[in-house]
C-alpha cells in the first residue's frame, strides 16, 4: 500500500513536482479526508482507516481479507512546507488525550469538524 503526498507548483509545471510517502514516517499513517496549510506547515485531518480481527489498526495480514471493519482515527499528520521530505513531518495523536477525538470530516487553520458516525 502507498500514501503519499504530492507538492506541486501553482503553474502546474510537472518538473517540480514533489511526493513524500506517509508510510516512510510511520507505517499507520493513512485514512485522511482533507487537508489544511499556515504559513510553515500542511496538515492532513484524520478520517478512518480499517481494522482486522487478527491483526488490528491498519492490518495488512492474509487472515484480514474480507473482515476488515471501519476504524476512525486521529492522527493528524503534519509536514513541512519548505522542506517537503520525511524528515521534517510530526503526528498528533489526539486520541491520547480523549478517545473520542476521531474521525474528522474536514479542518481549516487548526479547527476540525468531528464526522457523526
């Protein structure tokens, strides 16, 4: 599986296009459903990703196939603007602070809206 994330120019010009792989940050980092920019930084605002019943969070075990199940999260995945490689990304998880704070349908400037779900 692949996540990754494109940069790309305003003008649309293809030589200067970027992609930065989630998965080379952390491996659970996937299930985003919109994203968000200030002047340093781009955030990505955690959605759902699934779950199996024998390997759990974002399993990608044989034995899962078929069972997988909806499972809402929320890491928000942070990378720089002007240094657009792995190495300058960081997570929130604000799961850790309450379990209900997942599975967020949008966010602007730090303000996500909870999905009903």
């Amino acid at each position: 599986m692949s996540v990754t994330l494109v940069c790309f120019s305003i003008v649309l010009d293809l030589n200067a296009i970027s992609t930065l792989n989630l998965l080379e940050t952390d491996t659970t980092l996937n299930g985003y459903s919109s994203g968000f920019a200030d002047d340093e930084y781009g955030y990505l605002v955690p959605f759902k990703t699934f779950k199996g019943p024998v390997g759990g969070i974002y399993t990608n075990l044989t034995a899962d196939a078929g069972h997988l199940e909806t499972h809402y999260h929320g890491r928000v995945f942070r990378f720089s603007l002007n240094n657009f490689t792995s190495e300058h990304t960081s997570v929130l998880n604000l799961e850790e602070a309450d379990d209900d704070l997942r599975g967020f349908s949008c966010g602007i400037r730090g303000f996500l809206c909870l999905f009903c779900y």
